[in-house]
C-alpha cells in the first residue's frame, strides 16, 4: 500500500465535522480491501471488523477519526458576503486574505476579506472568527440561490511533496490516522491475529469525540488504540510538548490510558526496532480515547500517534515514515 497516494486521495475530500460523508466513502472503499462488514452508519462513522481464527480471541479496537476542521456559512449580508463560524478549533491567526470553498449547491470560490496593511489601525489584532467574511463575488441574490445558511467552507490548499518522505497538506490531522490503521491491517494480511480486529473510522471528533462514543458503545472492544497526530517540534516550541518529525510513533502515557498497554507497546517498539518517542499527556489526551476508555463498563485504551507541524491548518505537515511506524507498531501487537 501506497501511503503517499492514499493520503493524497483522502485529504482531497472535505469532510467537515458533521458533513463527513465525502471522506467517509473514499475512506470505507479503502477499507473494503481488508475489513468484512464495511458500513457507515447514520453519523458518518465508518466501522469493519477483521476476525481472528484464535479461539475466544478478545476485540481490539482501531480508531481514527475521519472528520476534519472547517468553518460554516451563518449569514449573508446585505452585500453578498458570507459570514462564518468555526467547526472545530480553527486557527484564526491564518484566516484573512485566504482562499476558501463554500460548498453549496455547487462548490463555490471565495476569499476572506481583509483590510489591507495601508488602511488598518492595528495590525496585531487577530480578528474573531465572526468578524470575518467571504467575498464570492456574488449579490445577496446571487449567493442566496446557492448557498445556505449551514454549509460548509474550507480553506483552499493542496497535498504536496516536500523534501524526503514529508507532505504538506489539509486534514493530514487525521487522515493520517487512517492511512496507518490501513497500512497496519494490509501487514495483517499474512499474520495471525492475536485479536479479533474492529476498526472505527469516527465522524465528529474535531466537536467532542461524538462519533467514536457511539462506535466503541456498538463494538464494545475489550482493549482499544486510538490513532491521532500530536504536535511536531518548531523552533518557537518547547522540546518537552514536541517529537521531531521522522522520530517515530508516539506512544501514549497517560491518568487516561492503560498503563499495562503503554508498556506493552513501547516493550515491542523496542524489541521490533521500531523507532518511537513517548508522550506524557498528563490528565487527558485530548483525542478519542478519552471516550473509548469509559465508554460502557470501561475499555483498557492507548493512544498510538505521530508528530505533525501546523496543526489545524491548511498545511499541516507530516513525515511518511511515522505513519509507517505507527502501522507497524500495531501490526507487532495485533498479529
């Protein structure tokens, strides 16, 4: 499997919070090659399952969520521009001047509107998500014709090929997360498996980790590992918060996560030669597996992850090679 081309393919589809269902069709037909029962329920949450001929083998569960951030159109103005509230933690510090798509009746070019440097009194000020607006060029007629109050908008970006194994591209936060589940299941093919295998791809994380309650409450998984990026490390970072790109997978610590598993993983990753880094997420981990490990009478949970730069932007950046690992660490501890 292609892990380039795959995230490519993926990251190309919108999927907003709550409108997954562009991203959820390309990422069940993906899913097809290796799972049995592929459906995407009535959230947008994609689930299959991969069974093991072990006798009484216990349900691991695979997650990642499939939903990304973006914004939603709340008003039209006397003018013709779109006013626009976030979905997820959109980060407002990029907005003005970028290029965007509403996507209404038909998909539709915009950009926000800015003031320019000349005319602006303070150029520090980060402007408020409602503050803002998209100038498509349309009449208050025009734009009513095909374009809803609800729909979704995206800032324009594209997947691109950096230095060595590094891509450049939207909702690599957490595409990626699927692509190493993927990965991991296609290196299961000629494994035994350990676990029964059930794999969640969650619609909604990005506004509460909504669609992973309703899987994990429908698989009911005796253990579980949550696939999710975490923050690469910049010059304007602090090392402790931070892994390099191409370090590896991140292996989850956590008052959260199951003790016995993280030490199970980091052991294989160390035995394996996987390369990894440990994460320390003190209280909470801030992705699915918060709900994961409480959902019915409670799921022994750990999070697997790899490091991105620029998260919740539209050119969030990620080393092939940590998605790789990841997919290996979890082919070592399922098969």
């Amino acid at each position: 499997m292609d892990i380039k081309s795959n995230l490519k393919a993926l990251t190309e589809k919108a999927g907003v919070s709550g409108d997954e269902r562009e991203a959820s069709e390309a990422a069940a037909e993906l899913l097809r090659q290796y799972a049995d029962n592929v459906e995407i329920d009535s959230f947008g949450n994609i689930t299959g399952t991969v069974k093991s001929d072990a006798p009484d083998a216990q349900t691991l569960m695979l997650d990642a969520h499939i939903d990304r951030i973006g914004m939603i159109v709340t008003y039209i103005d006397e003018g013709g521009f779109v006013k626009m509230g976030s979905i997820g933690g959109t980060d407002n510090r990029i907005m003005a001047a970028q290029s965007v798509t509403v996507h209404g009746k038909r998909k539709i070019r915009g950009v926000i509107s800015t003031l320019p440097p000349h005319v602006s009194n303070d150029h520090s000020k980060v402007a408020e998500i409602g503050e803002l607006a998209v100038d498509v060029g349309m009449t208050k007629e025009e734009a009513e014709k095909c374009i809803s109050l609800g729909d979704r908008i995206t800032i324009n970006s594209d997947f691109r090929e950096l230095i060595g194994d590094r891509v450049s591209a939207p909702a690599v936060d957490d595409r990626s997360g699927v692509c190493a589940i993927l990965t991991a299941l296609k290196m299961l093919k000629s494994r035994k498996l350990k676990y029964n295998i059930a794999v969640s791809f969650s619609a909604q994380e990005e506004t509460g980790e909504r669609g992973v309650k309703q899987t994990a409450f429908r698989i009911r998984p005796d253990r579980a590992i949550a696939v999710d990026v975490s923050f690469g490390r910049t010059p304007d970072s602090e090392p402790q918060d931070t892994a390099e790109l191409g370090s590896g997978v991140m292996i989850g610590f956590s008052a959260a996560l199951d003790r016995e598993m993280s030490e199970s993983l980091r052991n294989i990753a160390a035995e394996k030669d996987i390369p990894f880094t440990v994460e320390v997420m003190p209280s909470s981990t801030g992705t699915n597996a918060d709900s994961i490990a409480v959902s019915g009478g409670g799921v022994r949970c750990c999070t697997l992850s790899f490091p991105i730069r620029y998260m919740h932007t539209p050119t969030e950046t990620v080393d092939i090679r940590d998605i790789e690992a990841t997919a290996r660490l979890i082919c070592e501890y399922a098969g």
